[in-house]
C-alpha cells in the first residue's frame, strides 16, 4: 500500500514511498509519473510562500476559506477512521 493516495473524480495520485508521485486517470494503466524527490521536498513551495507572507507580506496563495477546507477534509478522515464509514466534509 502506498504511503498516501488520494482519489478524486478524475482520478488518483499515488505518493509512492520513494517519493514518486502517479497519475491514474485511465490513460496509462502503470499510471504517469508527475513528480519525482522526497518527502521533505514536497513542502518547498509551502515554505516559499509562508516566507513571503511573513518577510513580505504578500496574501499567501491559499486563502483561509481554502485552508478552512483541507481542515475539515482531514477532520472528515479522523472521523471516518472512527466510525468505519464515509463521512461528509462540512
């Protein structure tokens, strides 16, 4: 099992442990490698941007209403892994 999938209506992308990152949305059965490095690499343009909002000032690229959202998506996980069943995110 790979360390972290998540699948969406176009498809899933598959972080391999080796920090290979896959594409599968039907157009290639092996899946399309979209992203090679390592786990700490993964964050870069994270901490680019926090740089730029604490030392510039500049509007981080995800906004509180976007955040807000990943918050309740892995809320929605933690819920989901207690109850055994799908739960809505709110």
């Amino acid at each position: 099992m790979p360390p972290f999938q998540v699948t969406g209506s176009g498809g899933e992308l598959v972080v391999e442990a080796l920090g290979v990152v896959r594409l599968f949305d039907g157009s290639d059965p092996e899946g399309v490698v979209i992203a090679e490095g390592n786990f700490f690499q993964s964050y870069v343009g994270q901490l680019i941007d926090f740089e730029a909002a604490v030392l510039d000032g500049r509007p981080p690229a995800a906004n509180a209403d976007y955040a807000l959202g990943e918050l309740r998506g892995a809320l929605a996980m933690y819920r989901s892994a207690e109850s055994g069943h799908w739960e809505k995110v709110w």
